[in-house]
C-alpha cells in the first residue's frame, strides 16, 4: 500500500476530526435542567452570561413575573436589590461577568428598560428615545450598548443605544475599576 | 423696624423655596432615567436596511435580529462597525420560519429555535463554516427561547414539556 505524503496525512486527520467533532454535536449534547426548576415553578425566557456562570429566568412570583439569578456552579440563588418589585419583568440580559442584568420591568403603565449593577448596587432606568415601550433589550457582553425593540407606528424597529456614559466595561477577567457602593 | 422684621420674613420665605425646590429637583432627579444617547448613524442605517426589525440578540462587534424585507422574516446579521448585514450562507432557508436567536459573544455562533415543515426545531449556526445543525433535545420538548454564553459552548433554552416550561442549560462541543 503506498503511503500518504505527510501533508496530506494531517489533512486526512483534520477532516476525520471535523467529521467527528460535527457528528457529536448533531447527536449528544450534554444537556441539564437549570437550577431553581421545581414541579410548581415554571422557567422562562432564560439569559446566560458571557462567561456562562450566571443565568437569568423569569419566573411566577406571587402570580407576576419576576427576573431571578441564578450561579450555575452552586445552583445558588443571587439578591437583587432593585428587582423586588415593578413586575412584570421581562427579557433578561446579563453581561461579560453577570456585572449588568438588564431587563423590562413597569413603572405605573410604562414600560421601561433597568439595568442593575450587582457591583455598586445602582439601579439605571433607561427610557428609549422618543418615549417609546421597549420590547425586548439585548446588552452587549461588556455592557457598552444595548439594543432595543420598539414599536414606530405599527412596526417593530431595534435602537442601538450608547451606554458607555452611564456604566464601565464587564470585560473577561471581571476588572473592577469602580469601589463598590454600600448605601442606595 | 416693622419693615426690617417683614424683610427678614420675605428673606426666610425665598431660603426656604429655595431649599424646597432644590429638595424637590433632587428627589425628582433621583427617579428621572438616565441620560442615553442613540448611536444615530447606525439605527438610520439598520432602518434603510429592513421594514421592520424584532428579537435583537448583541455580540461584542455584531447585532443579529429577525428582520423583515418584502413580508419575509428572515434571520440577519449586522457588523456594527459600518451597520451593513453580511452573507450567512445555510443560514435563512424558504421553508423555515425563525422563532428566537442568540449570537455568541465573538458573533462566530448563533443559536436559533425555527419552525419548519410543523416542527419546532433547534439549531446551532457557525459562521465560519457556514453550517447549519440541529441539536436534540432530550428528554424530548418544544424549544421557544435561547441564550448562548460568550464562547458559544453553553447554551440555555427554554423548553416546553408536558405544558410546563422549563430551562435546560446544554454544553457544546
């Protein structure tokens, strides 16, 4: 049997890899229930941090929808001190380190964006431009700017908003450059 | 001294509207949202680029959302250094309709719940491949929401089973 150049011995390695590595991902992920699921507690709308430690859920609270945190390493619940109330909440986003959840909640009958800082403990209304209900939010992972669902006269729009005025970066490696606040 | 004991009066009034309004405008200030600026250049450029826009999903350097053109909904990828989509190829297809997305931090994956031929379906897309897989879901469910990590190895979905909801968290090769 003649043998393989060494060149296209590694190419046929690679492509034995590639065939294996995407056969595994079409067959058996490795699948787990969130932490915090019981038979009388329903999980939606879920929102996983950057770093894939901290996940997001809305969950029924007294009959209103709730944002709850979650570590996925303990399975521990995490406090949040602004998000206790202006229920119902909705469309969780969570940054790089889970620093900034940012979600929908209601004030009187507005509709309107928080974000949390778990670091300082600051809570941020953010309002769209035009005074318009958001939707749906999506922090970007190092929390710099956000994404926002509207409706504009009968029609769903996305708003990029700048946020790098109002909170630092959540970049990899969780460098905090601010002290943390312990009053409101 | 009537009129130095009524100025002294008219003093005291105006110190104490003046401390009633500073009390008020911080009280005021402290509820009030914060002070945001729309990034102007890109929202007229993603609204020259669609007829509607829904469901936006952020990586550091892209935006993905389910846009509309011509009354089809089709999943579409912005480069939020210039607010131009880019080709995904195997991404879209004719018979499927997309239900919720997440792209990765790095934007190289995107997950996706679509409904196609009656069935709900879950999905993984690498950009740089250009491939486009179904994952399973087991124990069986209807996938509705999804949520990728920054890496685009572990992916957290929600699943209806048994007319509950649950989430799963799934890690990914």
């Amino acid at each position: 049997m003649r043998r393989l150049p060494p060149i296209a011995r590694v190419a046929e390695y690679s492509l034995i890899a590639a065939t294996v590595s995407l056969l595994m991902l079409g067959c058996s992920p490795n699948a787990r229930r969130a932490p915090g699921a019981s038979v009388d507690r329903q999980q939606q709308d879920p929102a996983i941090s950057g770093n894939g430690n901290i996940l997001a859920v809305i969950v029924e609270q007294r009959g209103r929808p709730t944002v709850e945190l979650r570590d996925l390493r303990s399975g521990q619940r995490l406090p949040l001190r602004h998000l206790n109330r202006q229920q119902p909440h909705s469309s969780p986003s969570l940054s790089w380190n889970g620093r900034y959840l940012a979600v929908i909640t209601q004030r009187g009958n507005r509709r309107m964006a928080l974000v949390e800082d778990r670091v300082t403990g600051r809570a941020h209304p953010l309002r769209p431009p035009g005074n318009r209900d958001p939707v749906r939010v999506s922090l970007a992972p190092d929390g710099q700017r956000m994404a926002i669902q509207v409706s504009d006269r009968g029609r769903w729009r996305v708003e990029m908003l700048d946020l790098s005025s109002v909170l630092e970066p959540d970049r990899p490696g969780g460098l905090r450059v601010t002290t943390p606040q312990e009053g409101p | 001294m009537i009129a130095q004991s009524r100025k002294e009066k008219t003093g005291g009034r105006t110190s104490l509207l003046l401390w009633n309004s500073l009390l008020l405008f911080t009280l005021v200030g402290g509820c009030s949202t914060e002070d945001i600026r729309p990034l102007q250049n890109l929202n007229s450029a993603l609204d020259r680029s669609s007829d509607a826009r829904r469901d936006p999903t952020l990586a550091q350097e892209w935006l993905a959302t389910l846009s509309s053109r011509g009354g089809r909904e089709r999943i579409e990828l912005i480069n939020l250094r210039n607010g131009t989509p880019v080709p995904t190829p195997g991404l879209n297809s004719a018979d499927a309709q997309p239900v919720s997305i997440s792209l990765s931090g790095d934007g190289e994956r995107l997950a996706l719940v679509q409904q196609r031929e009656g069935r709900t379906e879950l999905m993984l897309y690498r950009r740089s491949i250009g491939a486009l897989q179904r994952l399973d879901i087991n124990p069986p469910g209807v996938p509705r929401q999804v949520s990728l990590n920054g890496d685009g190895r572990t992916l957290a979905v929600q699943i209806s089973r048994s007319g509950r909801w649950d989430v799963d968290i799934i890690r990914l090769p």
